[in-house]
C-alpha cells in the first residue's frame, strides 16, 4: 500500500496542510473521534484548522504521541532532525505513523514532519513525558497483544501482561487512569471508564462475542512474556517461535527466498492457521506455489513443518494458547486430534504425493487421491482430472475455473 504523499514541498508544511488533503466527510469522522464538536457547519478548510488545532494541543498531542510503537517513535524523531527515505524494513513503521498524521510523506518519498508539529514536541518532549510516553507505548503493546489472542479479556489480564515486562509494574489504579487517557481511535479494544471487561470491537454487535466467550469457556488466559508481546507488536506474529523460525529457514535454505520473502511467506502461515483455513487448503496453495522445487523429502519436510506450525500457533479461541498446550491440558478439540488429510489439487501434485506416500503415512499424514478426482470423456476413453489440471476443453484455464465450474 502506498502512503499519500504531501506535495507542497518538504518546508513550511503544517498539520493543517495534512488535514485539507482529508474530504469533509472524513474530517467529520475524525472530528468525532476527537470529540470536537458542532462542526457540521464548518467549511470544509475550516474544519481542517480546528482539527489540526486539536491535535496541536498539548494533552492532546501528549496521549496520541505516548502509544507510539517504539519504532514509529524513532522515525518520527529522526525526521523531526531531518527528511529521510525509510528503508524497506522501515516502510511498515513509517505508514503506521503516517496514518497518525503527525508525519508525511513528501514528493520526494522521504518521512517527514509538520513544522508546527515538530515545534510543539520539542517542547512537550521533557523526561516527564518520556516516562509517561514509556508506559502508554507498552500498554498499547499489550492491547494489541489481548485483541488478536484474547478478544475478550479483563483488566486483571491486561494487568498481569503489562506486569511481566521488567520495570514496568504498575498498580490496578494507575492501569484504569492510563486506560482512560489512551485515545480511543487509537486501539481496536473496547476501554470504557469503570467497565471491568475488555471487548475487541468488531465483536461488540451481531453475537459474535457471546460465540467466542462459548468457544473459550474453560479455558485460562496465556500470559505471554514481554518479548513475546514485542515480537507481535513489530511483526505481526510470532517469528521467535522456533517452529516458525525453521519454517523461515526452509523457504530460505529449500525454496531458496531472500529473508524478506521467506518471512513474508511464514506470516502468511501464521495468518491461515490463525483464520482456521483448513491443513489441506493450507498445504495445497504451497504446493501449487512451490511444487517444482518441492523434491520428496522437502515434501516430507514441509508436511511436517506445517503440522507443527497447525499444534504450536497461539490462537485466540483458546485464549492464546497453542492448540498442543490444550490438548496437554486435556481440554479436547476434535478437530485437532484427527490426523490430517492431505488431498491433492492437480495431477502433478498427487504424483509428487504418491511418491513420499509412505514417508507421509509413517507421519501419520494420510492423503485422500480420490475425492477430489473428476472423471471426463475424451472420445472413447476416459481421463480422471483434478481441479487445478489444465481444463481438457483445450481453454488453457485450470479446469476448476473452466468446464468444471
């Protein structure tokens, strides 16, 4: 995704040069998250001003600044310095401080800041404010932490969280006053003042909560270590897992992908299993991405590695806990304890399987050469055809897409 850029040149920008580039039903949006209000009226130019001003403001500027990831935070003073190109493991952070829109991009690709802006934080940035912006900064990390493994949690969850990371204890008291100062457009979780319980809020309508609180019930919260909420806050998910690092190491060394793709491709790993995507759906779409640089024992490695990755992914529905550590508890998912099947998409596919099939059965994998098999005439003979097969109709389309739509 491309970031907006400003093109008035790298001097004299203004944050409320930032705010015209928004359309008025935007700023409304953003007025009202502000909780500015009677501004329906406003042009759309003076609506900008007033936001920018709000933002300006220094209680206002000092608790959205404060839950800068650690990351954004650096590149937002290394521009406040000086303009700069972010390098490609920078481009992540960058965006996500630009969508804070206390940082642009300007026509000549670099980060930079508003002078107004860069203006007001030198002066807000005192050792006061340092502490303080220490503590939101990691309780933003532990809120996104709780609404990606937990969806619904408490306070004396988030609390143990936030205790674990050494030096940063803090009591229940101070957790609901910094609760109450985090801004609310800022975090995806619920935190009305007094209210105990924590609510990601694309669950708050429609039943999806009380579903989940179902599917959870009886299970303990997972109280991760700090390193390991740090690690999800920068990468989005586990990379330190080792099942995810020999994945890692396997797109590196077997299919031979730079650092950048292997990672890309183990968070795309990590996303599946954690969206429940089904192991041969799963297996299937790295097969047909990779099959010709799948050798029978990468396969063999490969089916194991995913295996792996499906007992020892963290998942919410069981409260951040991997699906091995509830099976070790004795708390029984059935969809967990079936041995996987593995049913092959294309011809090509289930001859490569056909090969490692008693590798695989000793693993106890069982591959299905059948259910997914279509049979079709061609003149006197008949031909079985899977659906990612090129479509016999001669369309040069897979069959699936085609005549066995």
């Amino acid at each position: 995704m491309s970031m907006r850029k400003v093109l008035y040149g790298p001097e004299g920008i203004t944050l409320a040069h930032i705010m015209k580039l928004y359309d008025k039903q935007s700023l409304l949006y953003y007025a009202s998250d502000l909780q500015i209000r009677r501004v329906s009226g406003l042009k759309k130019d003076e609506l900008a001003e007033k936001i920018a001003n709000e933002l300006l403001a220094p209680s206002v500027m000092k608790r959205r600044i404060a839950v800068f990831s650690p990351e954004e935070r650096i590149l937002f003073e290394r521009a406040i310095e000086s303009p700069f190109v972010p390098s490609e493991e920078e481009r992540d952070s960058a965006y996500a401080l630009r969508e804070k829109d206390y940082a642009f991009m300007n026509k000549k690709d670099e980060l930079n800041v508003p002078v107004d802006v860069a203006k007001a934080y030198k002066k807000l940035n005192t050792p006061e404010f340092r502490q303080y912006a220490k503590k939101m900064s990691w309780l933003a990390q532990c809120l996104y932490f709780g609404e990606n493994f937990y969806g619904v949690f408490d306070k004396d969850v988030l609390l143990e969280m936030y205790n674990v990371r050494k030096g940063y204890h803090i009591s229940y008291e101070e957790l609901e006053r910094m609760c109450n100062e985090f801004p609310q457009d800022l975090t995806e979780c619920h935190l009305e003042e007094g209210q105990k319980y924590i609510v990601v809020n694309y669950l708050a309508n429609g039943g999806r909560c009380k579903e989940l609180l179902e599917v959870q019930r009886g299970k303990d919260f997972y109280i991760p270590s700090s390193d390991e909420v740090l690690d999800y806050s920068k990468n989005l998910y586990l990379s330190k897992e080792p099942v995810y690092q020999k994945l890692r190491e396997f797109f590196q060394k077997e299919i031979g992908l730079s650092y950048k793709d292997a990672d890309d491709e183990t968070a795309e790993i990590w996303e599946k299993i954690q969206d429940d995507v089904d192991f041969q759906d799963m297996f299937g779409y790295f097969l047909d991405l990779y099959g010709e640089e799948l050798t029978e024992s990468k396969l063999e490695k490969l089916v194991n590695l995913l295996q792996n990755a499906n007992n020892h992914t963290r998942m919410q529905i069981h409260r951040g806990h991997t699906p091995d550590e509830i099976l070790q508890n004795d708390i029984r998912m059935g969809y967990y304890t079936q041995p996987p099947v593995i049913i092959p998409g294309s011809t090509n596919a289930a001859n490569m399987l056909r090969t490692a099939s008693a590798e695989l059965a000793a693993m106890g994998v069982k591959v299905d050469f059948d259910s997914n098999i279509t049979v079709v005439s061609e003149g006197k003979n008949q031909k079985k055809i899977y659906p990612n097969d090129s479509c016999p109709c001669g369309s040069g389309k897979k069959y699936k897409k085609c005549c066995g739509r």
